[in-house]
C-alpha cells in the first residue's frame, strides 16, 4: 500500500459499522491513511464500498476480540466495534462482552506497541436508567448488571475503566466519549432503534410502534456533529470521558407525532410493553465538550431527519425489491 511516511495513519474498528464509516470518510478527507477493521458481525460492506480502490484506505476483515494485528505505524485508534443496538447485543450478549473487554484490551496492546493515541466509543448507556438529570460525565450511573442490558451497558463500562488504567498506569494517551444516541443515514432501518424503526414504519404506511405510554424521552444528535465532536476530543489533551450528543430532549410520543408531520401521515401509534430497564430520560450535560472542545451540535432535528429520511426513502424501497434486510 503506497503511504508517505509524513501522512497520519488511523486504525478504525468497526469501520464498516453506522459510526465507523462516517469516521472513516472524515479522517480521509482530513488527509489521514485510514485502516478500516471490522468483522462485519453487525456491519455492511456497502457502508464504505465507496472507500474501496482509494488509495489511503484499507480494509482488515478480523474480529478485534480475539486477536489484532496492523502493519506498519499508527497514528491514532478509535475503537467503534461493538453491537449497538439492543437488538443485536441481546442476540450477540457474548461477542458483546468479548469486544469490550478482550477486544479493547487487544487495541490497548497494541496503541503501547505502536505509540498510539486510542480513544473508545463509550456511550450514555454507563449512566443506566439514569436518577440525575441532564447526565454529567460525574454521575456514575445507575446499571442492573444482570439485567438484559447488562452486556452492553458493563462491557462499556469495564471499557472506560481498563483504559483508564492504560492511561494512568502506564501513562498511554487515552480519550473516552460518551456518545448519546446518535442517527443519520447508514443506519440500519431494523436495528431496533426508536428513529429508523419509526422512518420506516411510516414509509412503509404502518402504525408507530410506542414503547411503554411514549413520556420517555431522548436526544437525538446528527451524525456529523458527532463526528466532529470525536474529532476535536480526539486531537484535544483531555483524557477523562466527554459526553457528546444533542441536548435538545423530546418525549417518544412527541418524536412519533413528530416524524408523522414530516411524511405527512396521520400519527397512529401501536402502545407495546416498555422493555425491561429500558432509560426513562436521556439527555446529556454538553457543558464539557462546550468548554473543553468548543463543541456544539449544528444540525436541529428537522434538518438531520430531512436527510436521513432521503437515505431511508431509497433503502425502504431496495427492502421492499427483497434486496436488503
Ligand atoms: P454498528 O453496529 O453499526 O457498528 C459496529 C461495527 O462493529 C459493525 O460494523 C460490526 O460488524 C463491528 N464489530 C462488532 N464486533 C466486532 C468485533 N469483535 N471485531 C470487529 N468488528 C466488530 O453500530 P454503531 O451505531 O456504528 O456503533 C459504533 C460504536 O459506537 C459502538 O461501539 C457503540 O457502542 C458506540 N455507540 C453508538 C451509539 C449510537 O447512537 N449509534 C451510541 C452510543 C455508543
């Protein structure tokens, strides 16, 4: 692979993944020799088919839990391999374990062999189903660690704690974002998740399906803005963890009359049983990454959903041809 010596290189796993692949096109445009890593257990290769053939791109297909080698020096790890969605590491509670722990622990060896810089894909998921309200990044959370979120929210966790101890044992250069629930396009439409589930029910004509009586809330943050937020974490010296995400909180039912008025369709939820555990309130304390990172979200919600449902719009109808999903 042709690389100039003076060109940054960063490894980024679970690159073929939601987040990952919009990392991978940001530090490309920044001039960066990107190294996808991914085992494609939740992830698309058609999320970055796009990068193929660059010249400053790569793609390592390996499950970073078991095992993790990359030629060559690195620059920069972000750790983005992981379930996201309860859908999937609920299926996958194990690999979701494994890809926490083992996994970090892997990238962790090798940021030390490396001399890298390695920052993890946390996420307000440590907070649990949270007592304090906005989350700051002091609060330590209130977790059921047996509970069926108990292999998400304790894999991150366990996460943020052996990087931490990377970072004041042996002094490696660490950063931790807390990421809350992020969208844009390149999500699955059937992870799961409240905002594809409700896009493409209404595309697809159906009733919204509400979780409990619908008063939970979320913040929904655009993907770019998240991404920049990592950006600047990534190239700041802070090392302790830093919430990224929208503050901007709305209520389940409000977001589904919400998406209602942006098809055009008249709002008709279908109430179904709040999953066990599930956040009664989620919105981050920015004050940090305002300060810190003079970070702030730029895409409202109106906008961000105005492009993630044109990305939707052409993948409901590939669905629809039996293509995907
Ligand atoms: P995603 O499922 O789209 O991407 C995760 C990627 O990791 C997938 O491509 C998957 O194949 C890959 N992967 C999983 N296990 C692996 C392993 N053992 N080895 C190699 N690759 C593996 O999910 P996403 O939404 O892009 O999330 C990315 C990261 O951000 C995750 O760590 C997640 O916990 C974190 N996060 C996401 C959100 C969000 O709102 N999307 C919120 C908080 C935290």
């Amino acid at each position: 692979m042709a690389t100039n010596s003076e060109q940054k290189r960063v490894l980024i796993t679970g690159g073929a993944g939601f987040l990952g692949s919009h990392l991978c096109d940001r530090f490309l445009a920044e001039g960066y020799h990107v190294i996808a890593m991914d085992n494609l257990i939740t992830g698309d290769l058609a999320n970055i088919e796009h990068l193929f053939g660059k010249e400053s791109f790569e793609f390592h297909h390996a499950d970073v839990s078991k095992f993790v080698f990359v030629p060559g020096k690195l620059d920069y790890i972000l750790h983005f391999a992981s379930p996201a969605s309860p859908i999937d590491y609920l299926k996958i509670p194990i690999q979701t374990l494994k890809v926490g722990s083992l996994g970090t622990h892997n990238l962790l060896g090798l940021a030390r062999v490396k001399g890298a810089r390695m920052l993890i894909a946390s996420t307000s998921e440590v907070y649990g189903d949270p007592e304090i309200h906005p989350q700051v990044e002091e609060y330590f959370g209130n977790v059921n660690p047996v509970g069926p979120r108990g292999c998400y929210d304790e894999a991150k966790r366990f996460q943020e704690a052996i990087t931490m101890a990377y970072h004041n044992h042996h002094g490696l250069e660490t950063r931790i974002v807390r990421i809350f629930n992020t969208y844009g396009p390149r999500m699955r439409l059937n992870d799961g998740r409240v905002l594809p589930a409700f896009l493409s029910q209404a595309l697809r004509g159906e009733n919204l399906t509400v979780f409990g009586d619908g008063s939970q809330t979320r913040s929904f943050c655009y993907v770019d803005d998240l991404v920049e937020g990592i950006y600047r974490l990534l190239l700041s010296d802070y090392a302790l963890p830093v919430n990224i995400g929208n503050p901007d909180e709305i209520t389940i039912k409000e977001f589904g009359e919400e998406i209602a008025k942006l098809m055009n369709v008249e709002f008709k939820p279908t109430y179904q049983e709040l999953p066990q555990n599930d956040p009664m309130k989620r919105k981050p304390d920015i004050t940090k990454a305002r300060e810190i990172l003079g970070w702030e979200p730029k895409v409202d919600r109106a906008e961000g959903l105005r492009r993630t449902l044109e990305y939707f719009k052409e993948h409901v109808q590939v669905a629809a041809a039996g293509q995907v999903n």
